[in-house]
C-alpha cells in the first residue's frame, strides 16, 4: 500500500547575526517571505539561526553547541553538494589558516549573509544560495519556488546544456527551445 500522507517540510534560514546595515533590509526581506511561506504553504516549521561571518573549525567548535551545531550543517551543506552536483562556492567558502606563532592550523569556513536549508521528513533536499550548472539559485529563488509549489527542484535541459527551472521570466538568457527540451527531476537526496 502506497503512504498518502504528505511528506513533511521544514525550512532553516540562516542569517548572520550583527551584519552590516546594507544587508538589514535583505535580512528583513527573507524575514518576511520565512513567515508567509510558513503561513501559506505545506511547509511545517521555519526555524531562523544565527551565525557570524566566519566560523572556524578547532576543538573548540566541538565543544561550543552553537558552533557544532553550525559546523555540522556546514558539512551536511557540503555532503548535498556533492550528491547533487551543486557547488557552494563562492558563496560558501573553506580556508585553511596557519598560526605564524603557534603553528596551529585551521579551517575556516565563509559563510553567507543569508542561506535558506530544506528538509523533507528530515532529510536534507536542498541549500541556497548554490550553483547548479553555470545558474546561481540564492535564497529568494528558492522561497519563489516554494510558494508555487516547486519543491522537487525539477529543471528543464537543453540540447546545448543550458537549464532552466521553466519558469517564464523577464531576463534575457530565459529564451527556452521548447522543441530540444526534455524535463528532468533530481533524486531525491538520500542524505
């Protein structure tokens, strides 16, 4: 027997705490579509975190639960790129930073003024801001797609190699051959 029951949704928001007030009114906008996705679509919860510009990665983040808790969906992040074949950077970036007078070394990990994270029944199905192909999909494109409904994350590929979500838009690269397209969907991620 085939489960009815609609799979559940959740949504992260990631924001940085103490941004600069150029990236206020971005913050705030994502504020607002977390809240009227939550009131207007299947999704269940929509939780907001905080983190900072950078976070580094050292024994200490281990025992801080803020900062495990941060480096853990920072490495989820990274495990669903790679199944995907999504890329992070330039939004997401990791360093390797060397003490000149300890010697200690370290990751450090960029981190986005916002990133949205996707869960359905508690799996990992999508991160924004990412690159898919040679298209960037930030996090207003994202809540854009979950509010119609466009959660499967399908693409339409071209004979040539573009892809496009099939949305219609106003930009100028969304100039489809509908006649070579063939309508594809991404697994669902097994993470």
């Amino acid at each position: 027997m085939q489960n009815t029951d609609p799979s559940s949704r959740t949504v992260e928001l990631w924001i940085r705490s103490f941004a600069p007030a150029t990236t206020g009114p971005t913050q705030e906008r994502a504020l607002e579509r977390l809240e009227r996705l939550e009131a207007t679509t299947n999704v269940e919860v929509a939780d907001v975190r905080i983190w900072g510009p950078k976070v580094e990665h050292t024994d200490r983040s281990e025992r801080i639960p803020q900062l495990a808790r941060i480096q853990n969906r920072l490495e989820a992040f990274e495990s669903w790129a790679a199944q995907t074949g999504r890329r992070l950077e330039p939004f997401f970036k990791r360093s390797r930073c060397e003490s000149t007078i300890t010697g200690d070394r370290h990751d450090v990990h960029r981190l986005p003024t916002i990133a949205l994270a996707e869960f359905e029944d508690g799996e990992l199905v999508h991160v924004a801001p990412c690159v898919d192909g040679d298209r960037a999909i930030d996090v207003f494109d994202r809540f854009d797609a979950l509010e119609c409904g466009r959660s499967d994350d399908s693409v339409v590929r071209f004979s040539d190699g573009r892809a496009t979500d099939g949305v219609v838009s106003g930009r100028s690269d969304a100039k489809p051959d509908r006649s070579t397209a063939a309508v594809e969907s991404s697994p669902p991620d097994p993470t």
